[in-house]
C-alpha cells in the first residue's frame, strides 16, 4: 500500500448520515471517530477521507458556506468493482443514497502518447461533495 499524502476534511451537515452514506453504501471502513467532536477518519482502499460536522469542535471556515458545500471539487477514488459499486448506488433510496452526477461509463484520457482508460461513474453525496469511483482500464497506444 502506497503511503497517504493527502487526506482530506470535509465539514458535513449530519455526522451520523455521513456515517450512513459512506459506510453503508459506498463501503468505506472507520478507522477512527471522536463523539464529542462529531468527527471520523475513514478509509478505503487506498483513499482515506475525515469528516466532522460543521458547528461542532474546531471549525476552520475561510467564507460564508452555503449548500452544497462541494462546488467546485471532486474526489477521484479508485476501487476494484465499479460495476458493482455503481449498482448498489442506483439501488439506494434517499436519505442513504447521494444523487448520481454521472453515470457509469467507459473514459480515455491522453497521456503523452497513450491514452489510460477509466471505467467511472460520479455521486454526489448528501452535503454535494462529487465523488468519482473508478476502476483502471490500463492503456493504449493513440
């Protein structure tokens, strides 16, 4: 496993629908949480992620936040069955489920003189974050 370099907070609207979404439905695992600061690191695979619902603990806000908080940003997350990823998300009925963004597809990006496929879909999940799971098609020649 590579080591983490980045691991980003994400401020949320209710610590325990978080917990829901991202556990439950898209199969993150807890690797720790503080209660009283209504915050959590989880992980999967190799991408981990916090959480701490906003008002709660040490907020640290540059602006004035308005829903949804995730404009403008989307986390690309790699996993070894976006199939079945993707069919458990159409599957799951609001407040668990997020709203998808973009559905499953087949993508090749030009790199230098290759193009590296993605087979990806986006969700957005319950306070706007996008979220882009995808599984390595490998590479081509152009």
């Amino acid at each position: 496993m590579r080591p983490i370099g980045l691991v980003p907070e994400l401020y949320v609207s209710d610590i325990a629908k978080t917990r829901v979404f991202y556990v439950d439905l898209l199969g993150f695992k807890v690797l720790y949480e503080r209660p009283e600061d209504k915050f959590m690191y989880m992980e999967r695979g190799n991408a981990r992620m916090m959480f701490e619902e906003l008002g709660v603990g040490r907020n640290w806000i540059t602006g004035e936040l308005e829903p949804p908080w995730g404009r403008g940003i989307n986390f690309q997350i790699e996993v070894e069955n976006v199939d079945e990823l993707y069919a458990k998300v159409q599957g799951a009925a609001p407040p668990v489920g997020g709203k998808l963004f973009l559905p499953l597809e087949e993508k090749w990006y030009r790199k230098d003189d290759v193009h590296v496929g993605n087979k990806q879909f986006i969700v957005q999940d319950l306070d706007g974050y996008l979220l882009q799971f995808f599984e390595d098609l490998g590479q081509r020649k152009n």
